[in-house]
C-alpha cells in the first residue's frame, strides 16, 4: 500500500506531487497518468513509483484526481468498480476546477470521504494559494492532508461555495500576474532596457509588492498612495491606466473566470 497517489500528472498535478514528495518518503507514493511517458518520467525525477490509474485507486490512502473537469467522468467510470471493491478507508482529493464534491460523488457512484481543492502553478515552488473544502473527513485525515500539502504554499479551508468564486481570482490569477509581468517588461524594452533586464525587473517588482503588501497589512491604496509622489511620474502611469480601463478589465477577467467555472461544473 502507498500512502499518497495522482491520477494525473500534467502540470497542476505534477506541482502538488512534487511538493507531496518533499513530505512522504519514495516507497510512499504512486503516480499514475495517461500518456504512461509522463508518470514514468515524473517518478524518475521523484524516485517512486509509477502505474496505472487502476492501481492508485486500489493501493493508496490518499487519492489525488488531478485531471481536467472533462476527463473526470471518464476517468472514474475507471476506477469506480475499483474503489467500491475496497474494504479499507481511503479519501479522495478532486482538484477538477468547477467540479462540486456532490457532481465527483455521483460521477463515481460513491459516497467517499473527498477533499476538493482549487490549487495554482506557484506550487512549483512552494508559493501557491490552495483552497480547500472538506467533506466525510476526519480530523486526523485533515491534518494529514495539511501535511502533505506544507510544502506546496498557504492552504487555506473555506466554504466549498467559494471554491469557485475565491478559485477564480486564486487559480486563473497567476496567468493575470504573468501578463501584467510581460507588459510591464514590454514598456521597460520600448524605453531602451533590454530584455532579460526588463523581464526580472517585472518579475521581482511584483514579487516586491506582493511582499510589501502581505507583509505590512496595509490597504493595497494606501501602499498605492506611498508610491505616487505629488506631480510625479508614477501618478502620472497610474492616470494612464485608470483612462485605459485596467482596473475595470482585472475586474471582469476575474469574473469571466468564475462564470467559465460554474459552466464547466455544469457541463
């Protein structure tokens, strides 16, 4: 028996079983996925093992879904029959982005204790913001699972109401950051600075306010305010983005977001 498995290790999936490994010893945990090629590779980098979804579903304690919405259905039509033969306890783990703990448990036709869990790609390097809600879990299962993710970023319980909502702005925002990142850099280039300078500029100087902002847990004007000197050059940027819409357009992107997440649930 292992202690952790993913069914599915593609990029989302990948990240949290590398940050898994770094809590669980190699002999610990069993990777599985569809092409075989990525598992098997995965596990070489990780040092455990690999198989088939079959013998995640049957052989682990914690059971990661890390598949696309679209593939859950046929992926536990799989594993079901497996699942209800078992006689031990196992917990299931869905990460299956606008999938509902009550749409899994149907789609598998059991009634299994499941954590669903809205993660981001920064936990490829321990600095991701999982959401989480809890259902049929003990309390020793949640600490368990809190243990497992340490290593990945802030894991945080809500409401399973506002996976979706919360989700939206968690999971789709890294892909907001980056393109406020490159455009950034783009400005810094047409300005005369060349591009591997522009590009970690961009990058520390988010990561920089991000810090600041966590850090002094001040009101994101307030900080705003700090930097925008009377008659100076940063108020006159800020001036340019109010007239562009930008804060109108993170706005809707963040609910488009959550209004793609309900139609895939749906779906």
């Amino acid at each position: 028996m292992y202690k952790v498995g993913f069914i599915g290790t593609g990029v989302m999936g990948g990240a949290i079983a590398r940050a898994v490994r770094k809590s669980v010893d190699e002999n610990e945990l069993l990777l599985a996925n569809i092409p075989h090629k990525q598992a098997q590779e995965l596990a070489e980098e990780l040092e455990c093992s690999w198989g088939e979804n079959k013998d995640v579903a049957r052989q682990c304690r914690y059971i990661y879904l890390a598949v696309k919405p679209q593939v859950m259905p046929e992926v536990l039509k799989e594993i079901a029959p497996v699942l209800k033969e078992r006689t031990d306890r196992y917990t299931v783990i869905s990460i299956a982005a606008g999938l509902s703990i009550d749409t899994v448990r149907k789609l598998a036709g059991i009634d299994f204790p499941l954590i669903r869990v809205m993660p981001n790609t920064a936990a490829l390097v321990g600095e991701a913001v999982l959401l989480c809600s809890f259902s049929g879990v003990t309390d020793d299962e949640k600490e368990d699972f809190f243990e497992l993710t340490a290593h990945a970023g802030l894991c945080d319980e809500v409401p399973e109401k506002l996976i979706d909502s919360a989700g939206s702005l968690t999971g789709c925002g890294p892909a907001f950051a980056f393109l406020i990142m490159q455009a950034l850099a783009d400005g810094a280039v047409a300005c005369g600075v060349d591009r591997a300078r522009a590009r970690k500029y961009a990058a520390r100087t988010l990561f920089g306010s991000a810090k600041l902002a966590l850090e002094s847990g001040r009101h994101f004007e307030q900080l705003k305010d700090d930097v925008c000197s009377p008659a100076g050059s940063t108020i006159e940027g800020v001036s340019v983005l109010e007239e562009a819409g930008v804060r109108a357009a993170l706005i809707n992107a963040v609910r488009a977001s959550f209004e793609r997440n309900r139609e895939l649930g749906k779906q």
